[in-house]
C-alpha cells in the first residue's frame, strides 16, 4: 500500500513530462512541405471550419439586421456591413433572458458546489480511509455514472412532484448532483490517488484528525483536480435540458437552453435574429471560461475517461 | 493505520485510557459511513430510487395527476403492436450506429492530425473542442437556422454554385431529416472523440515510430502495428460513452425536429418524452425509457471488459 503511491507518481511524471519537448522535430523532416500541405493542413483546415462555421453563422445571424436575414439574394448572406445590435437589445431589455441567464447561473454554482463537497468526501473516503466494501462502492459511482437522465425524468418527475419542488430551482440543484457527483467522485479519485501517502501519515502522527488531513494537506494539494471538476460540472449543469425542461413551468423560473427553446421559437418568420442572439449570450460565458481553463477541462474530461 | 493514529493518544501527559469514542473516531468504517452520506443520500434518493420506481411505474398506468394500478406488462404488450414504438427503436439504433461509427472515424483521423508538430498547435486543439463546450441546445438552434427550409445558407450555396435548382427541404423530408440530426451529433461528439484520443496518443513513446521506420514501415504500418492496439483499451472506453450519450440522446433531436417529420426522428428517448409528460401517460413513457435498459447494459458490459483489458495490458493487479 505505501509503495503504491510512489509508483503512482512515478508514472505521472512520465505521463506528464512531454515526450516531444527534447525532439520537437521528430520524424517530421521525413514529411516534404506540399506532403504536409495535403495530409495535414487541407484536411485539417476543412475540419476545423466545419467545427466552427455553425458559431460564425450564429454571430453573424445574431447582428444582421431584420431585411437581409430573409434576403440572401440582394445583400451577401456570408457578410453584413451595418451590424445592429436590435436583437440583443430585445434580448436584454424587452425578455426575461437576463432572468434566465441568472436562473442558468444559479443552479449550475449550487448544483456544483454541493455535487463537488460531496465528491471530495465520497473520494477521500473510498481511496483514503478504505473502509470495507470501499472498492465495491467506487464500482457503484462508477455505474452511476453510465445511468442517463433520459430514463430518470419520467419517475424524479413524480419524485419531485411529491417532494414538492415542482416548478422550483431547488428540483434542479438537488437532482444535477446526480449527474454530477459520479463523474468528480471518479476524478478526484485519481488526483487524491496521486498525492503521497507519507504527508497523511505524518499528520496522522502528529495527531492530526482525518477531517483536518483533508482539509488542510489533501485540499491544497489536489486544487487543480478542484478546479477541473468544478468547471467540467458547471459546464454540465449549464447544458443540461431535460430535467429543466420537465421540472419547470413558469416562464420567469426557466434556465437559458429551455427558455429559449420554448419561449423564442413563434411564427415570426423574423425570429432567427433574436433567436441566434439568445443562443450567442448563452454559450459565451461557458465559451469564456473554457478559454481560461483549457487545460484543467481537457484534463478533467481525459481524465475521467482514463481512470 | 488506526493504531497508529492511537500512540500519541495514550503518551499524551493526561494519561488518559482511550474511550471507546476515541476509538470510534478512528474506525476507518465509521469515518467512512459519515464521509460518504452526502453522496450516497444524492445517488440513492435521486437516482437508485428514481430508477426502481421508473421500473416499477412501467408496470402500472400512471397518468399526470392520477396514482396507477399495477397492471403487470400491458404497457410493454401495448408497446407491442406499436408502429411508432418500433420506428423510434430502428431510429435510435440507427442514429447511434451511424453517428458513432463516423464520429470514431473523423475524430481518430482528427486526433492524429492534431497530434503532428505544427504551428498554432494548442490554439487549434482548444478551438476544436469548441463545439463540445456550448450547451448542445443553443448549437442545435444554429443548425435548425442553417437547415432552414427557405433560408438555409447550405441550399443558397449549392444554388449558387449551380449543383440544385431548387432549396432542399432539409428538416421537412424524412430522410434528409435523419442525415441532419445525424450530422448535428456527429459535429458535437467529434471534439471529444478526438481529444481523448490524443490524449491516448500522446502517451505513445514516439521511440516506437522511430524504430518501425528505421526497419522500413509504412505509415499505414505504424499506424495499425502501432498506434492502433496501444489506443485500443482508451477506444474501448470512448466508444462505451461515445454510444451511450449518442443511444439515450433528447435535447438534440428536441431542439431540431422534435421527432418528426412523421416521426421519422423519434428517438426512444424524444418519444418517452411526448407520451409521458407531453402526453400525460407516465405509465407508458416509463416503459418506453425502461426498454431502454438492455441497450444500456450491453453498453456497459463492452465497458467493463474494455477496462479489464486495459488493466492486463498495462500489468496493472491493483489500483
């Protein structure tokens, strides 16, 4: 059990320390430039604009004015030279987007600081104090974690109905842990497996109790694994729809992706303006944060596949 | 470890005997019962629960707002003889079958791509995953917008450069309506596909091109003597999510088609949606979810061996 540890870290370190970083040239001299330019750019180039036309369309749509969005054939569809910001200004001003936006806002924290505080014990227990049936239980969470919620809806629907939460937040925040926990349990399983076991035990020999070990050894140490799976469950709690879609009723109650679903889409064959706007301001804050923390998401959705 | 954690108790100046309360806040199981409540109360009471009851309600003809009786498998024999019921079966598994072929295809192709020695490689790689960030319904809406029946920039550009005559009824027409929702989650699911594959990838000691091509292999060699059975265990497991998202998708299809046209993209999981809650009959949407469960199983069972695989490959015993 002790040389566990080290191990761990052992293979870590070669994990993490980037096998190219000495030979950053590698085999690629073998490759001829137009070689390069058909394997690789072309292919690549087409790829990465398929991946990201969908948000330059949805930008563009969300500042074009009324008359070319229906014109393609008087005004180039591909560009606009007189932006207008009507539908955003419809968007703030005349709906209740910003209501939405801070109903999305409120559950995706609440959902994750409780889904994370229960994680963070669940994990330090199931690796740390390995109590019996420990590694039955990391087996559970882990199956927990392959159960859509789209066979869920239909009972926590009657479940929620029943424990009176119907049409309130409170329906969303307790139901996204589960969701959420299985997924950072499994994470932070990984990251707390990493730390040594040497610094809890002299601790433990300096007297110190388990929930002071967590709290001021194993915490700090694990603060990128946090942060990861905090932002992988915000990022979760923001896009999930279908327990919000069949949990909620009231208009004003609703999160961004339902609300704009259900509310934005009429008749109006001017719609997509403010339609594409309401989906531009609802992705942006996730687009913004993923921005400065690219690489505790890419670890943390990595890593969970890996454990 | 507990006894331990007991020594400084007992030289402790006070001299006194360790009560049994002591002991007990060093028993690992006990700690253990208090450190997993929070999580096992979320996952039993809203998960373990719900799912016993969504059984159990399958078996009952619960309506909104009316308590069922138990009448045993008339919603599955109802189910039965359901036309519809069998279209969103052959729908799902078709989409899944589809979506996530392709998906392995373009997203191991993308992460080998990505995993070359270029310019601009980080930004590329934190562009690309781009798609998999934004909340699945709001892309949704850009492609309901971009496959828009008169509006759509795909049929103005192809009338443009002379290929059709006239708009393609995108999300109108049944079989382009499949190929839209198809493509739609093949563009969500390829990001995150190909970037755990690359992470797989950059784990390959790239000492093992060099020797393979040193005694003469191909590209196509090294790929599949190489690249390919080391990436088979991290395949395995991306695959089992890749399926299972793709199987027991909603908000997609929802925010496109909401299953039509003429249900031509009712998936079972859109279609337990409009009879239970749209409809009312929770009895029967439950079962509709709940035929969803072999499917899964058999999910998790290539999961399961996946994972043990790996574990043998690497000479793992214990974790």
């Amino acid at each position: 059990m002790t040389d566990l540890p080290a191990s761990k870290v052992d293979l870590k370190t070669i994990l993490a320390t980037p096998a190219r970083v000495d030979n950053s040239e590698g085999m690629s001299y073998l490759q001829s430039v137009p070689r390069r330019i058909v394997t690789l750019y072309i292919p690549l180039s087409i790829i990465v604009f398929i991946l990201l036309f969908p948000f330059y369309w949805m930008a563009l749509t969300s500042i074009k004015p009324d008359e070319q969005l229906i014109d393609l054939d008087t005004y180039s569809p591909f560009w606009t030279w007189n932006p207008t910001f009507k539908h955003f200004y419809k968007l703030l001003f005349e709906s209740h987007y910003p209501h939405w936006l801070w109903n999305t806002m409120y559950v995706a924290v609440c959902a994750t600081v409780l889904s994370i505080i229960a994680s963070v014990l669940a994990a330090y227990a199931i690796v740390r104090l390995r109590y019996k049936g420990a590694n039955l239980v990391g087996g559970l969470i882990f199956l927990a974690y392959l159960v859509p919620p789209s066979i869920l809806f239909i009972p926590l629907a009657t479940v929620v109905f029943q424990y009176g939460l119907f049409d309130s937040p409170m329906a969303l925040i307790l139901t996204y842990p589960t969701i959420l926990i299985p997924f950072s349990t499994w994470l932070l399983m990984g990251y707390f497996k990493t730390i040594p076991f040497e610094l809890e035990e002299c601790a433990l020999i300096d007297g110190a109790s388990r929930w002071q070990i967590l709290l001021k050894i194993v915490l700090p140490l694990a603060i990128p694994g946090l942060i990861s799976a905090f932002i992988f469950c915000f990022t979760l709690c923001w896009n999930e729809f279908i327990y919000a879609l069949t949990f909620l009723q009231s208009v004003s109650n609703k999160t961004v992706p339902v609300a704009i679903v259900n509310e934005f889409v009429d008749g109006d064959v001017y719609r997509w303006g403010s339609l594409m706007a309401g989906a531009l301001a609802g992705s942006l804050p996730l687009v913004i944060l993923y921005a400065f923390f690219v690489e505790h998401y890419v670890s943390a959705m990595t890593g969970a596949v890996k454990e | 470890m507990a006894d331990i954690a007991l020594a400084p108790e007992k030289a402790k100046p006070k001299l006194r005997e360790a009560t049994s309360w002591d002991q007990l806040k060093h028993n690992k199981n006990w700690l253990g019962i208090w450190f997993m409540l929070p999580a096992m109360a979320f996952l039993v009471l809203f998960l373990a629960y719900p799912l016993g009851l969504g059984i159990w309600l399958s078996f009952t003809d619960t309506k909104i707002g009316r308590v069922g009786q138990f009448i045993a498998f008339e919603n599955y024999e109802w189910l039965w003889d359901d036309g519809i019921f069998w279209l969103s079966i052959f729908n799902t598994l078709l989409y899944t079958f589809l979506a996530s072929a392709i998906k392995f295809a373009i997203g191991l192709y993308l992460a080998l791509l990505l995993n070359e020695n270029m310019p601009f490689k980080a930004m590329l790689r934190a562009m690309v995953l781009v798609p998999f960030i934004v909340p699945t319904v709001l892309s949704a809406l850009a492609f309901w917008w971009i496959f828009d029946s008169q509006f759509s920039i795909i049929s103005w550009s192809l009338r443009h450069l002379g290929l059709i005559s006239q708009n393609i009824n995108f999300l109108g027409d049944t079989t382009w309506a499949r190929v839209c929702v198809i493509f739609a989650n093949i563009w969500r699911g390829v990001p995150f596909v190909a970037i755990t594959l690359l992470a797989g990838l950059q784990t390959v000691s790239p000492s093992l091109y060099e020797a393979a091509t040193l005694d003469g292999a191909t590209r196509w060699q090294n790929f599949r003597y190489i690249t390919y059975p080391l990436l088979t265990p991290i395949i395995a497991v991306v695959m089992t999510f890749s399926v299972l998202f793709t199987f027991t998708d909603f908000q997609l299809i929802w925010a496109m088609t909401r299953g039509g046209p003429v249900n031509a993209t009712h998936l079972m999981a859109t279609l337990s949606y409009q009879r239970a809650i749209i409809a009312g009959q929770l009895g029967e949407g439950a079962a509709i979810s709940s035929a969803m469960i072999p499917f899964l199983l058999a999910a998790i069972m290539v999961s399961w061996f996946g994972l043990q695989r790996r574990k043998w490959q690497q000479g793992e015993s214990n974790d």
